[in-house]
C-alpha cells in the first residue's frame, strides 16, 4: 500500500447560465457514476441575493466560491471519487483556480446562441439567475484555448446526444445503469425535448 489515491476524472460542464450544464452534468454522472455537484449550491446567500437582484457577481464574489469547488473536487480525488461538475467556468483564470484542485481537469464547455439560451431561460422554474444577466455572461466568457484540456458542444442537439458525445469522447467508463436507465434522468431533470435544459 502506498497510500497513493486511486486515479480519478474530474469533469467540468461549463458555459453561460441556461447552456444546460446541470442537465448533461446529471446525465454524465447517471451513465458513468462520476459524482455530481452542482456549482450554484457552494454559492454563499450573498451572492445568490445579488444575482437575484440581477446584479453581476464580480471576481471578488467569484473567488472563494471557486476556491471551495477546486477544494471539493480534490477531496473526492483524495477518496479516489472521480466527479462531474456543473459550472459556469466562464474565464481561463477561473477555470485555472478549478484546477488547483484534484490533478487534472477536464472542460466541456456548451456553447450556443444567445437567442436559444435567452429562450431556454425564458421558459425555465425555479432558477435564482434572471436571463437579464445573460449578456453579462456572454460579455466575459473566454472560450477554451488551444493548451486547456477539453471539448465544445453545441447546445443545440438533444441533451442526450451531448452526453453520450462527452462519454465517447472523453473515455468515460459506463456504470451500471438503474432500472430507469437513460430515460430516467431525462424524466428526473424535467427534460422532455432540446431547450427545456437547465443550468
């Protein structure tokens, strides 16, 4: 015994709010048995207050909730747990505190127009994120450079083809699936066709 962890994956699903990040996250974890953690819920109260008031947050707001991901994603690597997380990661220097984490990381950023994602958030319950602030996203987002570890996916196609893209295409190994199986977590997320994604 070396006392040396298992290897493990880590898996980020980023882009603007309302890209459906949580819902392909969901489906990676259900298909591989990653652990899944949605990004949104590390937020402490004043940040969610402030993006309720359509207020958006800054790097000063961002960077210890980032800390706590790039934390909890190197717990789970220490316990040999491989994860997939739901998160915006909408710059390199946010998605570079993310890898201070676990050892490495992997993106798959859900990139699509800003007319589809404004309808999606237009059409979405039960999310503190007005789709005022879409544009304030769209307005700092840093698209993936050429050295980062990672895939782009349109947003456009059907939520189940983005996570079987994902599992192909990163190697992921299949779980075994519950008796509910794909359709399962397609019913559990309230996705019934492509723009009712959330995240």
């Amino acid at each position: 015994m070396t006392g040396e962890p298992r290897p493990t994956r880590h898996i980020v699903v980023m882009g603007v709010s309302g890209a459906g990040k949580t819902t392909v996250a969901r489906g990676i974890s259900e298909l591989t048995g990653l652990r899944f953690a949605e990004a949104d819920e590390f937020h402490p109260a004043a940040n969610v207050a402030r993006m309720r008031a359509g207020i958006p947050l800054d790097d000063a707001d961002r960077w210890p909730w980032l800390r706590d991901l790039a934390s909890w994603m190197a717990a789970r690597h220490v316990e040999g747990v491989s994860t997939v997380l739901a998160c915006s990661a909408l710059k390199r220097s946010y998605r570079d505190v993310l890898r201070q984490g676990p050892p490495d990381v992997e993106f798959v950023h859900l990139n699509g127009s800003a007319k589809l994602i404004r309808d999606r958030m237009a059409r979405r319950t039960g999310h503190y994120m007005p789709a005022g602030l879409l544009d304030s996203q769209r307005a700092i987002l840093e698209h993936l450079d050429l050295e980062e570890s990672g895939m782009v996916l349109e947003v456009a196609l059907p939520p189940d083809e983005l996570v079987a893209a994902v599992v192909a295409r990163l190697g992921l190994p299949p779980a075994t699936l519950p008796a509910t199986g794909r359709s399962g977590w397609r019913a559990r997320s309230g996705l019934s066709q492509p723009g009712g994604a959330s995240g």
